[in-house]
C-alpha cells in the first residue's frame, strides 16, 4: 500500500499558494493508519524510549498509538495556557512572529529517553522548540518521528544533531 497515494493534496489551504496536506483519509484507513503506525514504531523498534511525546494536535493521534505499541506513556506537548498545572515553555519563531509550546514541569526526568511525535515536519520550528523543551528538563531525546516530511523547506536542519525518521516524503509541493 502507497500511504503517500491516501494523502489529499488541498490548493490554497489554509491560505492562497500553500498546498496542505491532509492526512485525514489516512486516519480513517484503518489499514493504511495501521500500516503507518507499524513503519513508525519499527524505526524505533531497536531504541531505549521511556516516553512518547506528542506535539499539539495530530501529533497527539500517532504519539498514542506509538506509545500504546510500545507500552509506554504519553507526554503531550501543548500551546500555552492548555496544561493545568506548573509548564516549561519555550518560544519559536513563525514567519511573522513567535509562538511558544508547553510541557508539564514535572513530566520527564533526567534518566529517561523520549521519542518526539508530529504528523508532520515542515519548517521544523515547532520539532526543534520540542526538542529544546526536553532538553531543558533534562531528559534525552532518543529521535524525533513524523510520518510526513516537506522537504523542500528543509525544517530537517533545524533539527542537526537529533535522529529524524519521516515514512513520507514531499520533495516539492
């Protein structure tokens, strides 16, 4: 099965001259969201990961499913003002200004791995700011997984250094 076939290519979406890919006949696939979660989960079949962390919101979908595979927690990370109780946060920058991304103080400790789960990696801004907010609690990141990648904006190399796996690829929207 082409899991890149399933994925509805959307002109104009959100804004004139973005081309979105909407991954959302892939979730209502079942086997081709099966396929999808299986092909994740064996690109870190072989990795020590204490936790799962899911980035707001679709990353949320496929960071469930990963750590329902593998038998481990959840940590979602989310924008600010969602978690009850005391965050870390940390700023990025968009194309016309910033935003920020949260996780709960208390939710990793320094001896555990983490696995950082999105649906999809574009600029890469929102991967990376995950990755500093892990980084911060001390805590490693074990890689960062997504089942699809733009690549020609190239958002891989503000993630240098970290362990990127993507099942699908866009070289060109």
């Amino acid at each position: 099965m082409d899991l890149k076939k399933i994925i509805r290519h959307v002109q104009d979406f959100p804004k004139k001259g973005i081309g979105f890919k909407d991954i959302t006949p892939l979730l209502a696939d079942g086997p081709a969201f099966s396929m999808a979660i299986e092909q994740m989960a064996q690109r870190f079949a072989h990795d020590p990961i204490d936790r799962v962390l899911g980035i707001e919101s679709r990353g949320f979908i496929f960071a469930a499913a990963l750590a329902r595979a593998r038998g481990i927690g959840i940590i979602p990370v989310r924008k600010p003002g969602k978690l009850p109780c005391r965050t870390i946060r940390e700023t990025y920058q968009l194309e016309y200004g910033e935003d920020a991304l949260e996780i709960h103080a208390d939710a990793l400790t320094p001896d555990q791995r983490v696995l950082i789960v999105d649906d999809l990696l574009a600029t890469g801004g929102t991967a990376a700011a995950t990755v500093r907010l892990v980084r911060r609690t001390g805590a490693a990141v074990a890689g960062c997984c997504f089942l699809v990648e733009l690549d020609f904006l190239h958002g891989r190399e503000l993630l240098a250094g970290t362990r990127v796996e993507s099942l699908i690829h866009f070289e060109s929207e």
